[in-house]
C-alpha cells in the first residue's frame, strides 16, 4: 500500500513542479510521477548532507516540490532543447 501512496505523492508533487518551471517539460503521467519521487530522494539527500534531516527522516512537502524543479532545471539543461518539447 505505501507504493501508491509513494506514487500519489510523486504526481502530486511532480504536477506542481510543472507547474512552477518555466520552460517545455516531458509529458506523461509516469514521467511527472518519477520526478517528483526523485524530486524526493534529492529533496531528502540534500537535506541530510546539510544537516536539516538525521537518519530516518525524509524530506517534507515543499523540499521535494524545490527538489523536482531542481530535477527539471537540471533535464533541461543537459538536452539543450529548452524551446522544444523531448
């Protein structure tokens, strides 16, 4: 059960990154869904390698929403197609 709850979380969070960057981003549901998971686990990595979350914790809400735009920025300039959908 907690693989679509996982699931859920990453569209929800996925979508709003989206949303929130400029520019031409892959489409699909699956796609939006594996951003916003790895938006997480950066959001999370990130967090603890700064000393914001110990062992055990995972990021909150907004950190994986900052971590997916940085996912996206980060697609979007190593394709080099920002005007052109992927």
């Amino acid at each position: 059960m907690w693989i679509v709850w996982a699931a859920l979380v990453g569209l929800v969070i996925g979508f709003i990154a989206r949303l929130l960057t400029p520019g031409k981003h892959p489409s699909g549901v699956i796609v939006t869904m594996v951003v916003g998971i790895a938006g997480s686990v950066i959001a999370t990595i990130g967090g603890r390698a700064a000393g914001f979350y110990h062992s055990g914790e995972r990021a909150g809400f907004i950190a994986s929403i900052v971590g997916a735009i940085v996912l996206l920025l980060v697609l979007q300039a190593l394709s080099g197609n920002r005007g052109r959908r992927w």
